[in-house]
C-alpha cells in the first residue's frame, strides 16, 4: 500500500527568517490531524517534537511513524529535534519479568515496512530514546545524515535495523549515548560503509537471543573510525536464545581511545539481573576481522566471550593492531571458547582455538 502513516504529536516546524530570527509553525495550526490515519503531512524545516510534558498523543512509543510506504525518499538539510532532555531524567519505566527494570524514551522515528526507503542528508538530534528505526524493511539506503545526542544520554540508538534487508548506511556522522548503529534480529545483507561514530557504543550485531530464534547474517562494516566510544564493533547475545549469527565482516576500521574495541559477549546481561547460565544459546560463525588498528583505553583490547556450550567457529583476525592509548601500557586478547585463527596481529591472540 503506498500512503504515508505519519503520526505529528503538537510538532512544530522552525525556520529561520531573513533577519536571522527563528520562527516557529505549529503543523496543527496548518491542517495536520495527527490521527495516525490521515495523509495530511508534509512538512519542510526543522521539526521539533513536543516536550514530555506535552506528550499528549495516542503513540506512546515513538514521535513519528511511517508505514507501507513504496519508494519513500526522507531527504534535505533539515533537522528532526526530539527533545530529548526533557525525557532523559525520569523515563517512563517496564518490567522485563526475565531481565528486570529497564527504562527508556519513545523513539524519535520509525520506518516500518517501506521498501525502497531512501533517507539522506538530514539532522536526527536528542531523540527521547532510540533516534531512528527501520524495521520490516527491503531494499534501504541511508546517506550523509547526521545523528547527534550527549554521550551521557541513555538508550539513544542513532539507527537501529530490525527484520530489514538489503540495507545500506553510508557516510553518516553518530555521535549518541548509545549504539552508534545496531543490527537486531531477522536482519541480512546489511552493508554499512564510511561511519564517523563516537560518542557512543559503537557498531553493534544484537543483543540477540533475547526471545524466539534470532537469525542474523550477511553484515559488512567497512571504512569507518570510532572514537571514544565504550565498545567498538560487537557481536552481543542473550543466555539461553536460539538462532544464529554467521558471515559477518568488519575490516578497515580505526580505533580512537575506544573502551572496547573488539568484542564477541555471549553472556550479555546488562542490567545484572536473572544472569544464567543457559545450554541453549545463538550460534556464532564465520566472522573476519581485518586491517583493523587504533588505540584503547582499557587493557583486554579483543574480548572473544563465546558460549560454554557451543563456541564460536570460524573467527578469523588479520592485520588487527590495536594498542593503548596510554604510551607504554601493555594490552591483551581475552578468549572463552572461540575457534578460528589470527595472523598478523597485535596483540598476539593465544587465546584463540583452532
């Protein structure tokens, strides 16, 4: 079905004047119903989203959506302002019997089932929570946007792709307080390419496994530089999942005093609560690492934590030099239960399995 669902909770849309004043336009004063029905939208400017307090609107997990949507083109200088600071200090909170209290903001954005999505050259900034997802969508390219929030904002993902394929990210600057970009479950052919990341968590596959038989494959990272982030690129599942992860690359990365750098966490558990031990688990397979270097500020530089049931097989390091971003300090690879090789790297990865 080609129409726009696009849901406007009291947005408003700033634009600049001659004089270098800023104006502000309510869409609603302009024939937006903001019914989540109507096809009535379409705005140009700068659209700022309406703080907590005036979150007034029957869509409480996200500010704006777009659904069944062939061909839609998200493209111009403007900017997409969340507010987020007015979410930040009391989020709304959900219980999560198996993994406790979680907290976290609506996101900002989200393109669901539209295929042929083209996103290009805008402003995401301050999301309430994660700042864009595209989920049940083929055939996706996103280019030169922009996705900025403090480093110290929680849960604010720049973009999250969730049952999507075929999806291209190309020459975007994240900076967020959270993963720069994430790859969750149903997701393939994911081509991510020419990233500036940081602040943030960096590039990450997961957390998988949390639910039903997460699935995963066919990601390439390439060309990109992350700084000061507190993980790198990371492949992250839950205890006790089902599925798997296979053929994934990540090559030509730098590293700027980055956390983290290289991880595989099978024992994910963020929040520290009901943290089992599980047999069941999501298969790793057939992930490179290569022409990789840069600097870290922690001490275990590759962090390679499989599964006590079933290892990680086929994990192959080349040309990974990563060292510490404190001269002189000595760093290491840390292993548990991963099988593959290494060659032409620093620090020497003994830990590794063949």
């Amino acid at each position: 079905m080609d129409r726009v669902l696009a849901i406007f909770m009291v947005v408003t849309c700033m634009a600049s004047s001659a004089m270098g004043a800023t104006t502000i336009y309510n869409v609603m004063s302009y024939g937006a119903v903001g019914n989540g029905r109507s096809d009535d939208s379409q705005v140009s400017g700068n659209i700022v989203a309406p703080v907590k307090n005036a979150w007034n609107g029957n869509q409480r997990n996200a500010w704006i959506v777009f659904a069944s949507i062939r061909g839609l083109v998200v493209k111009g200088k403007g900017v997409f302002d969340g507010q987020g600071p007015s979410w930040w200090p009391n989020k709304p909170c959900y219980n999560d019997p198996a993994h406790g209290v979680f907290c976290k903001g609506p996101t900002a954005i989200i393109f669901r089932r539209c295929d042929g999505l083209r996103l290009d050259g805008f402003s995401k900034i301050n999301g309430p929570g994660s700042h864009i997802l595209i989920m049940a969508t083929n055939d996706v390219v996103v280019s030169n946007l922009r996705v900025i929030a403090p480093g110290d904002s929680p849960n604010t993902d720049g973009i999250d792709i969730s049952s999507s394929k075929n999806v291209r990210i190309r020459n975007s600057f994240i900076g967020t307080g959270d993963d720069c970009i994430a790859i969750s479950a149903g997701s393939s052919n994911i081509d991510i390419s020419g990233i500036t990341c940081g602040p943030g968590h960096g590039i990450s596959i997961g957390a998988l496994g949390k639910g039903g038989n997460d699935i995963v494959e066919n990601v390439r990272v390439r060309n990109s530089t992350l700084t000061r982030t507190l993980t790198g690129v990371r492949i992250k599942t839950w205890q006790g999942g089902k599925g798997y992860v296979r053929k994934i690359s990540f090559e030509g990365i730098k590293f700027v005093a980055v956390d983290n750098p290289i991880q595989i966490d099978q024992f994910y558990c963020p929040l520290k609560v009901n943290c089992q031990n599980y047999t069941s688990t999501v298969a790793i397979s057939d992930v490179s690492f290569r022409a990789i270097s840069g600097t870290s500020t922690a001490e275990s530089v590759i962090n390679l934590m499989c599964s006590q049931s079933v290892g990680c097989t086929n994990i192959k390091l080349d040309r990974v030099y990563i060292s510490s971003s404190t001269p002189g300090k000595k760093v290491h690879a840390s292993c548990f239960n991963a099988h593959g090789t290494a060659t032409h790297s620093k620090p020497a990865i003994k830990c590794l399995l063949r």
